[in-house]
C-alpha cells in the first residue's frame, strides 16, 4: 500500500513565489531588430533595452552559423565532400588571386540542408571554416538561406564557436613511415636508399588523400594525382597506371627522384605532412607486374600519321615529346649522343637515388610502342642539323644543360678543381662497371661547392666512393645559402648528414688554396646577402669572417650550362638566346623556324618533370604546325581520336612557370 | 451504446510526438487499438547505408529527438566492435557522463510530460525548465542543445570544456536538493496518486510476452534487469548505482520508478566527475581521412539501457566505407506496437494517454 | 551458471550439439552469432527460449543481391545469462518466404510486419504481416532493399530548392572549375579501363 | 467655420481599416497549434514553459486546428505527415500562418535524399517565415515568431491568400508529391 499524502503537501511550492523568476527576460532573447519591433508594439517597455537586447551568447563550442576566412581557406573543397547533407558546394570566383597550394573557388552554404554537424569544420584543410556562435537567423524568403560564408556573419564580426581541435580533427596529418637503408650501411654501397611502400602501407598512405585536386595545378605535367591515389586505395593499379601514364610517360623515374611541387602544394601541408605523392607513384609503378605493362602497351599506338619527327637527346623532354608524338600517330626518331638514353637521367643521378633498372623499365616501355633511339650519334657531329631538316618534318631539340658552370675564383681551374657533371656521369659508368673504382680520382678529403640537389648528389657519391675505396669519408658541403634556404629538397638534405656530410652553409668561396701543385682547401667568406636589391644575383661578403675548409679536391655544382656547338652558325644566327636559353612560345616553337622546337633547360627547366612537360607541351605544338600547315590530312577518325586524347591532357605552365 | 472509432493523434495534446492511435471505444472503454506509425518515417536505415562511417554520426542523434545519446552510443559501440577498437579510458568516463545527463533530462521530461494526462501542468513548467540548464550544459559540452553528435566511434569529439565540472555540480545539487519538491508536486500529492495508482498494470507474464523491457519490465518482475548491470558497458561496472524496481508495475510504479532513477543518475554522474582520468578522448576508426575509414566485415548487435529500455543497433559491415546495413532496435517498439495493440483494450480511453506517457513510447524511433 | 563455463561456452555448446551451425562466432563475452538452416531456425529457437533467451531483442533482415539470397536475423537475450544471441539464416530472394515465429515469440508480430513491409519477405503465420506498417501508399520496391534508390525516388518525386543566389563572378570568364572537373571525369574512365 | 465635408470610404479602404485593426489583435495574440510534426518541436517545450514563457508575446497552445492561427512545421515532413499537415492546415480558420522550422523545411535538410520526407515545404502549403537552424535553438523560434508577427504588421504574411489565389498549383504539387491527398487510415488495420 502506498503512503497517502496530505492533499497539502504539493503546496510547499507556493514558496518559489518568493523567488527571483527563472524566466529569461527578452533582453536576453531577441536580436536589436526585434526587440525595436517589440518595443514600438509596447511589450518591451523601455527603448533602452532595446540598444542592449541580444540573444544570449551561445557557448564556447557552439556549432553556429558558419564563418569562413578566405585568405587562409585553399577552397580544397573537402568540406563539400564530407558534408552528409550536400549542403556545401564550391563555387568558382575568379576574383581571387590565382597561386600555388589554392584553388579559385570557395564554399558556399545552404542553410535549407545543413545540419551544423562541423565535420567540415573538424576536416578542414586549412583550419579557414569555423563556426561562430551565432545561431539566430529567420526569413521569409527561402533563397535567402544560401549563404557564402566569409570571415564576417552578415557584415559583423562575430564570436567563434566550434572549432577543430586535435581530439575532432578527422584529417591523418602522419605520413605514413617509409622505410630507408641506414645511414651507416647505405654509405658504403650505391643501393638504393628508399625501398618503397608495402601495399598495406601504400593503401594507408593513399587514404590520406582528400581528393581536393589542389596538387595537380602545382605539377608540371599536371598529373591526376588525386585520381591515382585513389586507384592505389582502392587497389585498382592497372587503373592508376593507366591515369599515370596520360600525363607522365616517365614515372619509374618521376617516382623516384621528382621535385614533387606537388608535395609541397598538398593541402594536407598546411597543417601536417604532405601525401608521399611521390613514393605513392612509385608503388604503382613497382607493383605493376610485367604483363600489365605489356597489356596496357599493345592498346595505344595502332595507326601511324606519314609524317617524321627527329628528337634531338633523349632527356626527360626528348623522351617526353617523343612519347606524345607517337601516341599521336607520329614516326619518331630520337638521336642520342651518348651510348645509352636517358641523359640527366642516366648520367646525372646516382643510383643510390634511382638506379638503372627504374630508368629501363619507363625507356622499354616508350621503345616498345615504336619511338626509335638511334644512340651514339651526335648531331652536328655523326649528322648534320640540315639534313635532319630535310629528312623531318619537324625536328625538337632537347639537349639540356649538361656543360659545368665555373668557377671565376683564383686557383678554379686546377685539374682538381673539378665540375659536377663531369663526375657524376663517371659515378654512375662505375655503377655499371664500366669503370673501375681505381679509375675514379675521389681524394681522402673533399670540398663541394653548391646548395642545390646536384651538389648533394656530388656530397654523396663522394661520400660512398671514399667509403668504398678508404672505409672512411670526409665530405664538406659549402653553399651560399644558409641551411634552412637551400634550394635542395629536405630529403637531401636530412639524408646528406645522415650520411655524414658537414655542412658549411652561408659562405661563398674566395679562393682555392694551392700548395705545392696540389689543393689543400677551399677559403670561404661569410655570405651577407646574396641578391642585390634589384634582385640579381650578386653575393656581398663579410670578409672579416673568413674561414678556410680543408680538401684535397673540389667539386663544383653550382649550375650547368648549355652547349649549342651542335647547332649550325647559320642556324644559331636566327636563334635568339635569352641568358643561354633558347626563346620560343608556350609551346616551345621558335619564331622565324616553325619547323624546330626546344623543351627542357634549353627553354624554361629547371627540373626533370618540367622537361617532360615541355615536351608534351612541343609535341602539341608540332601536331599543331603540322596540321595548321595543311601538311597533313586526318587518316581516320581513330587517328584523330588519339590525337585529341593525347592533346587534351597537355599540361599548362604552372605558377612557377609562368 | 454503439462502438467508436476515434483518433489519439497525430494532433492532440496528450499524445508525445507525431503518432497516432487508433482506438474503438464503447462507452469510455477500449474495445481495439492499435498505433498507426510511420508519421515520422524517413528512412534512417536506407540512410545510413548512404553514408560514410563518420557521416552517419550527423544522422544517428535524429532517429530519436529526445534521448540522441543511447543512439550515438549504441552506434558508437556497434563500430567499435566491429573494427575492435579500443576506446580511451577518459572517453568512456565522459561518455557516461553524456549518457546519465541525458537520462536525467529525459525523465524529467517524461515527469512533465505526466502534467498533460494528469491536467497538472506545474510539474511541466518545473521540468522543462530543470531540463534547461540541462539542455545548456549540453550546448557548453557538445556544441548543441539537443543534436548532440559527441560519442563518435572510437571516443568523443572534444574533451570536457574547463569548468563544466563545477556547472554540472551546481546543477545536480540544485537538482537533488528539489528532488523531495518534486515527488511532493507529482506522484506524492495524492490527486495524481489517484490517477495513476492501479491504473494499466502491467503483469510479469505479459512483459515476456510483449518483450518490453526498461523500467516497464523491471517495475513488473522485480528484478534488476537493467542493461546497465547485466552486460555493463563503457565503465559502469567501476561505479555504484541500484536499479530501481518494482513488484507491481503500474503507472504509478513506473513514474516512481523513474524518478528513484534520477537520483542513481546524479550518483553515477558525480562518480564520474571524481573517477575520470585525464588523457585522449578519440581515437580513428582507422587510418586515413575521416571520408576513406573502413571497418572490417562482421556483423554485430550493440546494445544499451536508454530510459525506455534496450536500444539497440544491429550492423552489418562489408569492409566498406559506409555500412552495409544498420537495423535500429527502438527501445519503445514493443510497448509502443504491440502494447498498444494487445494491452490497451479493456482500460479506459483516458487512460491511452497515460500509457504512451508512463511506458516512454517514442515515436520518432519506432518509424526511423 | 556453472563456474567452469562463462555464458557463450555455454551457449556454444548447448547450439552445437543439437544443431548443425554453418557457422558460430564468439564476438565478445556478451554476444554469440550462429549461421544455421532455415529450417532449424524454429527449433533453435524453442530450444533458447526454454534455455532462458526468453526475450526477442530484434528481428531484421540483410539484403545480398550479389548472391541473391535475403540473411534474416534473430537476436535474443536472457537477461539472467546475460548473452545475445544472433541466428542468422539465409532465404532466396526471389522467393523470400519464412514461417513466421509468432508461436514461439509473439513479440515478433511487428518486426515481422516491417520485414515485409521494408524488403518484401513473406512470413506464413503472421496474420497481419502483408499490411502497410511504416510506409503508406507505397508505389516502388520494399526500400530498404539494395536495388532501391532513394536518391532518385526523392529526385523523380520531390522537387528540389533552386537558389537564386549567384555568387559566381559573370566577367565571363572561362571557368577553371569545368574545365578540372572535365578533366577529371576523363581520366576517370581509364580505371575501368577505356582507353583512347 | 469648420467645414466638416464627410468623405466617405470606399468598402475596399473600409474593409482595409478593419484588417488593420484585426491583424493588431491577431499578431498580439498569435495561438499556436500543438502540433509537433517532427524533430524541431523539442526547442517549443521550453518556450511554451517558464524558461522562455512565450505567453509573454501572446502565443500559447492551442489544441485543436480552429482555434489557432499559427501552424508550426516543426521540421522535416514524411509523406505521411504532409497528409494529414494539409488536412490541419485547410481545417484551420483564416487567416493563419506557418512558421517553418529548421533546414528540413527549406530544401530538404538531412533528409534531402530520403524516400519518404518532402524537401521543400513552401510548394505544398504556403510559408510565410522559415528559420534556420538544426535544430533551432529556443531563442532562434522566438526570434522567428516576433519576425511573423513583424510580417502580419507589415501585411507582408500572406501565405494564406496566396493558397487560394494558387490553390491549383499547389494542388498538382501535393498530387505530385502524395499521390493522392486523402487519408484512408483503414490501410494499417
């Protein structure tokens, strides 16, 4: 049985009378424009409240109405990706300024579908989109209820409210680890350094992606990064090989030793680690097996164009055009002076960086589908420029800079005084024994001057040669950048004093000391500043702070230049040259010699991946001249078909470029 | 007198969210009646499997508006399972604290809730207004009032805000010291206890048979059936509660029940608060960007004690990023369906309304 | 209880011995799930509920049109062993059709109902399971099978809001947008394949 | 001398005076319907209740469709629902408004891509003040009302006349949409 009550006992409430009321005043419910309303309809009483009337402020975490800062926003558009509702979508505004790592297009909002979940708040890229604690919005028309949301809420300022924090984020900012020879074993063998991505690992990395396309402006080729990322995450490789190969007729390579501009533009950079868009490219390429290639192979060359093309080196923009012209239609020939192709590939690189078997392996591939190498032939030398006028149609020069850049310091041209691209072909002979490591001169201690990647790639031959010959290395690295300036990759860098590598950055070189017929050092003055104010380049030293580096040789990689003997005097006299480089349109074409086209160091560089899109860039440019000219005439509707594919994906200039 | 068929909803004041019973009365007798669902239907199954993993999140709060938490919960735990994740221990702690909050606010709502059946509508104004600040300390946590979506798979979203400690202590003292006030207003004034002593009893035998469980079952067969205690989850096996029960489950036995579990929240609340470890409070589903986690294939059944009983969530995975298929268990689908159905001829029509109040039937999570 | 036996050995055993399991799955210490016959799920049944599964937690249904076949799903539990228990078994699809567990479990009347109301399988027995439950003048498939779409349900049937909002910048310039997105697109169609 | 020349009014400006006059009454005492069509009508318990105590503008609940002039469409719409919405909403007596709640009542909200919930209210029965949010925190509601009232002053809320100059539009609509607009709850039983 129940207790019974008194009838009374409930009435104890009568003393909440007594109380201050719990009710919020309308102060504290209405915006200033409502409140005004109410006060003109006599419910608030006094005008003064209405200056002070606001809805209560929401709290610290609130999920309000979005605010978007467009200077910090990349418009990577993941947030219309996550969105659960569809309630984002990215809209194109061209009134923004158009650079590297951002996209020209911003978020808008329908507030007809959003949820105020903040998962585009916790996956924003940039940490731009955030929500304010303003949560009071009514109107009676709907189409007021998409909104582009900027770093104000309807023109005020307003408080933020939920924001990312490390517990929310829903982006990966680790790369995932790859795997690397150690220091101390890798420097005594040219192995290779990185041994790539596990398909477990590979498929981890990729699901970092977040599709957002920001990296693809950033790549020379514009390659459909986000595309194969996916391909590899969902472990479609044949389908990502094919996507690679639309722009990237060198990825083996590109895999291995790019720039990845890419990297640095991802939009997972701007708070973490950028995708190893690089290592990524290289697992597809390595776990393709053979079969796939070759299935792959027979599909895109099946009808010729009856027009010739010559391709003067086969470098990254020789091999690049000339992979184009023949997904083309086109016959191609690419002369090559020395006896293997691949030139800066093959002869510039160690490979501890990229060995001989990645290089075949993208060479055989564009061999097989019908581009003909005609090696050990130098034009100009084994034939002449004329009659590869006659005998082409069109002819493209890509020869690169492979001519060391000196030294005008007292002491630079001793025999010991001796220039990168000299020794790093001899590096890369002794790799393939061709030579012996006697015939190499490393000596027990050496200098290298230079700051770029090819200055590294000296440091480190060197540094495995000494190992190799010595079982010791003592290595120095001068440069006039400071350290955290270098123009190498970071990779290099870190690597390189893995490695064992000094580091002597900021001072420029003054003199080589010579004692006795022999280099004993390098003297080196503090470097100040190295551009004047009008920008070019003229170093200013602090010659107080001299110091002077011991060696016994020194290498030289601060730069290469080209060499034009090839070219006829004739010829040269109609070329105009614009600091050693050759000058043509976007398409590398030279005005006054429709029929010659440069790629490469010789027209824009500098990187490798640049000279591959050069040469993709002549090759439309020849198919163009060629048919512009009514030199030729469609074949058939499958020719024409290829060709237009293969155009399509003709990359533009990037933000560097241009 | 001839029979008549009348309509307790979708629009009428006594009935708790968009449904609608069906009853043929003769006299003020039930003669047959049954819930017409389905007015709240919008597809949440099908929607589920059209989103990804972490999407889903911004859906399960919505399949049922008053008590989001046990969803997010019961989801939360269901993925858990399947990709074995293992949840940082200062999540779990919070996530208790959500899960009690929430409790507390629904049975202060269903309290008011008795106000409109029973014509006493101060009990209403109290609640609400206790649920409030409730509702407040939600927003300061979670970033919303209502829509929670906090316990995420693999912990929750955000760490404890500085200072709710002292926000939710303020507000569980005020809450215990008006505890007594409350019984006073509602189920200890003897007006209210004539209306709901012996009113639609609820026999032990009919229980197993319904399959109802929560405080419907416990306040019935007098044993601590209570989800909580039989397969504790997140760490309510580390703090002390009772389970309120009864031998007679009738209205009145029911609205006890529930307010005897307001004061075992608010315990289990503050041992909380005293117990929580710092640390991490999320950990991801797996590796990747939130859009590309996979959970591995499997299929599972998570359950957890809501303030209506069992809720649960049956999900089968396919490796995917999105589910393949989630069924929702809705805590009030027997007593809501079939106890309509079975048990409510033979009471009187005043009383359906007394049922859907003091058996919790929640529509939104019977139609998904 | 016995001491030497924790609640899924239990149960484990109990199953195995008398039943022919595809296939059993001890998922935690709380929740066992066997794969059996269709025709042994009556009997398994009766046999847990006089074993103390006395409660039916949920009755749903899984659609595999890839093998053509619908997994139907009995959870139960026993609130004194605490374990559930999930009997799956496997129907065709095109025939779908179960005797109803009405007998054993009357709870089931409604879940049953939705079965078929949500993907069309028939429960012999169940007086009532053909009517409209949830949906109301329902004219496509039962929706929560996989071949139904509701996106484009909605999209045939509910109009959408058309914003006129234009925040797009109308100088006339050429758009970037398309022309990635197209570009996209196209190389999109080389992962199935296509080529030039 | 005063010229007390009598100009009298013209019906239209008579039957405008006293629409003034009655809309002054009408937005000062606006009754809700009790209606909680979905989600969104968990922010209107504390609003009806002591914490915002809505009474304070003149709104209370009402609990059948006659005796209100306000129809809350607390969110998304089920077909289901839509149904019998319009049956409420033709039943009530004019004039009347609707307060669409939340993104759902806009274009669709979270449901956008459901089988069984409408996406946009306004083509089915007119809205006359829609407000944001999901769901609408109790002080947006408020806000949005005071707005209703602001449009009924300003004789802007006119929904409910647009439904009859337009009735065939919105008619094919609900057709498009239900099939057909009738209820026949004999179905489920």
């Amino acid at each position: 049985m129940k207790k019974q009550y008194s009838i009374f006992t409930s009435w104890r409430h009568f003393k909440h009378l007594f109380k201050k009321p719990l009710t919020i005043p309308f102060t504290e419910i209405f915006t200033k424009k409502n409140a005004d309303y109410l006060n003109k309809n006599s419910i608030l009483k006094s005008k003064k409240n209405v200056e002070c009337s606001s809805p209560r402020v929401g709290a610290d975490n609130l999920r309000g109405f979005h605010t978007n800062d467009w200077e910090v926003c990349i418009g990577c558009g993941t947030c219309e990706d996550i969105c659960p509702t569809e309630a984002i979508n990215m809209v194109e505004r061209l009134d923004i300024k158009d650079e590297e790592g951002k996209l020209q297009q911003r978020p808008t909002i329908d507030y007809g579908r959003c949820c105020f979940c903040a998962l585009c708040v916790d996956i924003c890229t940039s940490d731009s989109l955030k929500m304010s604690k303003e949560y009071v919005y009514s109107h009676e028309d709907p189409n007021a209820f998409e909104i582009m949301p900027e770093a104000l809420w309807q023109g005020q300022a307003v408080e933020e409210g939920w924001t990312k924090t490390e517990a929310s984020n829903l982006l990966d900012l680790e790369r995932i680890d790859m795997e690397h020879e150690d220091p101390e074993e890798r420097k005594s063998s040219f192995i290779e350094i990185v041994r790539g991505y596990s398909k477990e690992y590979a498929k981890q990395e990729a699901a970092r992606c977040v599709e957002c396309g920001v990296c693809t402006g950033s790549c020379p080729v514009q390659m459909h990064i986000p595309a194969y990322i996916k391909a590899i995450w969902e472990d479609d490789i044949e389908g990502g090989l094919r996507q690679i190969y639309e722009t990237n007729p060198l990825p083996g390579v590109c895999g291995r030793v790019c720039t990845h501009n890419c990297e640095t533009a991802c939009s997972i950079a701007v708070k973490g680690e950028a995708i190893a868009i690089r290592w990524l490219k290289r697992y597809i390429i390595d776990s393709a097996p053979t079969d796939m290639y070759e299935k792959i192979l027979s599909e895109p060359v099946s009808e010729v164009i009856d027009a010739r093309v010559a391709v003067v080196g086969a470098g990254p923009a020789g091999l690049g055009a000339a992979y184009y012209l023949k997904v083309m239609g086109y016959k191609v020939d690419v002369y090559e002076e020395k006896p293997m192709s691949g030139g800066v590939m093959r002869y510039g690189i160690p490979s501890y960086r990229l060995p001989d078997s990645a290089i075949d392996k993208d060479i055989d591939f564009i061999e097989k589908i019908g581009v003909k190498m005609i090696l050990n032939t130098r034009v100009g030398r084994d034939i002449s420029m004329e009659k590869l006028e006659k005998d082409y149609d069109a002819v493209f020069l890509g020869t690169g800079f492979f001519k060391p850049r000196t030294l005008g310091i007292p002491g630079g041209d001793h025999k010991d005084v001796i220039g990168a691209m000299t020794f790093l072909p001899q590096v890369r002979d002794f790799e393939r024994r061709v030579l012996k490591l006697e015939d190499i001169d490393v000596a027990k201690s050496v200098v290298v001057i230079g700051g770029g990647d090819v200055a590294f790639d000296v440091a480190r031959s060197a540094t495995r040669l000494q190992m190799l010959k010595y079982g010791k290395s003592d290595v120095k690295l001068t440069s006039l950048e400071n350290e955290d300036q270098l123009p190498s990759s970071d990779d290099e860098l870190i690597e390189g004093s893995e490695e064992g590598i000094e580091l002597f950055c900021g001072n420029g070189p003054q003199e080589v000391m010579i004692k006795n017929n022999k280099v004993t050092g390098l003297r080196l003055w503090k470097c100040l500043c190295i551009f004047d104010e009008a920008g070019s380049f003229n170093p200013e030293y602090d010659k107080e702070c001299e110091q002077i580096i011991e060696g016994q040789q020194v290498y030289i990689a601060i730069g290469q230049s080209p060499d034009y003997d090839y070219i006829p005097k004739s010829l040269q006299g109609k070329l105009q040259f614009v600091r050693g480089k050759i000058a043509a349109d976007e398409f590398g074409q030279v005005k006054d010699l429709p029929w010659l086209f440069v790629g490469g160091d010789i027209l824009r560089g500098p990187d490798l991946i640049s000279g591959v899109a050069d040469g993709h860039r002549a090759a439309q440019g020849i198919d163009e001249y060629l048919y512009t000219n009514a030199k030729k005439k469609e074949a058939s509707d499958t020719l024409k078909e290829m060709r237009l594919a293969a155009k399509a994906q003709t990359p533009g200039l990037t933000f560097r470029q241009k | 007198m001839k029979e008549m068929k009348l309509f307790l909803g979708p629009q009428h004041p006594g009935m708790h969210g968009n449904a609608s019973v069906h009853i043929y009365v003769d006299g003020d007798i039930i003669k047959k009646s049954f819930l017409l669902p389905g007015m709240l239907h919008r597809g949440f199954e099908k929607g589920m499997e059209r989103h990804s993993w972490v999407n889903n999140i911004s859906l399960i709060p919505r399949v049922c508006v008053v008590e989001p938490d046990t969803n997010e919960m019961a989801f939360a735990m269901a993925v858990e399972m399947l990709a074995k994740l293992e949840v940082p221990e200062r999540a779990h702690w919070i996530r208790m604290i959500i899960l009690e909050l929430a409790r507390l606010s629904i049975h202060l709502m269903a309290y008011g809730g008795l106000g409109s059946p029973t014509g006493l509508y101060t009990m209403m104004y109290h609640a609400h207004t206790d649920r409030n600040t409730i509702l407040n300390i939600f927003e300061k946590i979670t970033g919303h009032r209502v829509y929670h979506q906090y316990i995420v798979p693999g912990g929750v979203r955000k760490d404890l805000p500085v200072g709710i400690e002292k926000d939710i202590h303020s507000f569980l003292d005020d809450l215990e010291s008006r505890y007594e006030e409350y019984r006073d207003l509602g189920i200890n004034n003897p007006t209210i206890q004539a209306r709901i002593n012996d009113t639609i009893p609820l026999p032990a035998e009919v229980v197993w048979e319904l399959g109802v469980t929560g405080i419907g079952m416990r306040s019935a067969v007098n044993k601590p059936y209570d989800l909580r205690k039989v397969k504790p989850y997140a760490r309510y096996d580390q703090v002390e509660f009772d389970v309120p029960v009864a031998p007679y489950s009738d209205a009145y036995a029911r609205v006890d029940c529930k307010l005897q579990e307001v004061v075992q929240s608010i315990g289990i609340i503050r041992q909380c608060l005293a117990k929580m470890p710092e640390g991490d409070v999320r950990v991801p589903i797996s590796r990747g960007q939130a859009m590309r986690w996979t959970v591995p294939k499997g299929h599972v059944y998570a359950c957890v004690e809501s303030s209506r009983g069992e809720f649960g969530y049956f999900m089968v995975s396919d490796g995917g990023t999105n589910p393949y298929r989630v069924g929702v268990r809705g805590a009030s689908y027997p007593q809501g369906l079939l106890g309509i159905e079975k048990y409510l001829p033979g009471t009187r029509l005043d009383d359906a309304a007394l049922w859907v109040d003091t058996m919790g039937v929640c529509s939104p999570e019977i139609d998904r | 209880m016995t001491n030497s036996m924790s609640n899924t050995e239990f149960v484990t055993n109990l199953v195995e011995s008398k039943f022919k399991v595809l296939s059993t799955e001890v998922l935690d210490k709380y929740q066992v799930s066997f794969e059996v016959k269709k025709e042994d799920v009556h009997s398994l049944l009766s046999l847990l509920k006089t074993s103390g599964w006395i409660q039916l937690s949920y009755l749903s249904a899984v659609d595999w049109p890839n093998d053509n076949e619908f997994e139907l799903v009995y959870i139960v539990f026993n609130w004194d062993k605490a374990v559930h228990i999930q009997i799956r078994c496997r129907l065709d699809r095109e025939t779908a059709s179960m005797n109803s567990i009405l007998p054993i479990f009357p709870g089931c009347k409604y879940y049953e109902r939705e079965a078929h109301e949500f993907f069309g399988i028939k429960f012999p027995g169940n007086p009532d399971h053909e009517k409209q439950l949830i949906l109301e003048e329902w004219d496509d498939i039962p929706p929560l099978r996989k071949d139904f779409d509701p996106r484009a349900y909605s999209d045939r049937k509910f109009s959408k809001m058309e914003y006129k909002n234009d925040f797009v910048n109308k100088n006339g310039e050429v758009s970037k947008q398309d022309a990635r997105t197209k570009r996209y697109d196209d190389i999109d169609k080389l992962r199935t394949g296509g080529k030039k | 001398m005063l010229s007390t020349k009598f100009s009298p009014m013209s019906k239209e400006e008579v039957d405008r005076k006293w629409w003034e006059i009655g809309d002054f009454f009408r937005r000062n005492s606006l009754w809700m319907l009790m209606y909680c069509t979905g989600c969104c009508a968990i922010e209107l318990p504390p609003a009806m209740t002591s914490a915002y105590d809505m009474e304070r503008l003149g709104m209370g609940p009402m609990a059948t469709p006659r005796q209100a002039d306000v129809l809350l469409v607390t969110g998304y719409l089920s077909l289901k629902t839509l149904r019998r919405l319009i049956y409420t909403y033709e039943q009530m007596s004019e004039p009347k408004y609707i307060v669409g709640f939340g993104s759902c009542t806009i274009n669709g909200g979270i449901y956008h891509d459901s089988h069984a919930v409408i996406n946009q209210l306004n083509k089915y029965i007119p809205v006359d003040v829609f407000v944001a949010g999901c769901m609408p925190n109790t002080e947006a509601v408020m806000n949005g009302f005071v707005d209703l009232m602001d449009l009924i002053k300003n004789k802007k809320a006119n929904g409910w006349k647009d439904y009859h100059e337009r009735y065939e539009w919105y008619l094919a609509n609900q057709k498009a949409a239900l099939g057909e607009v009738r209820v026949h709850d004999e179905f489920h039983e």
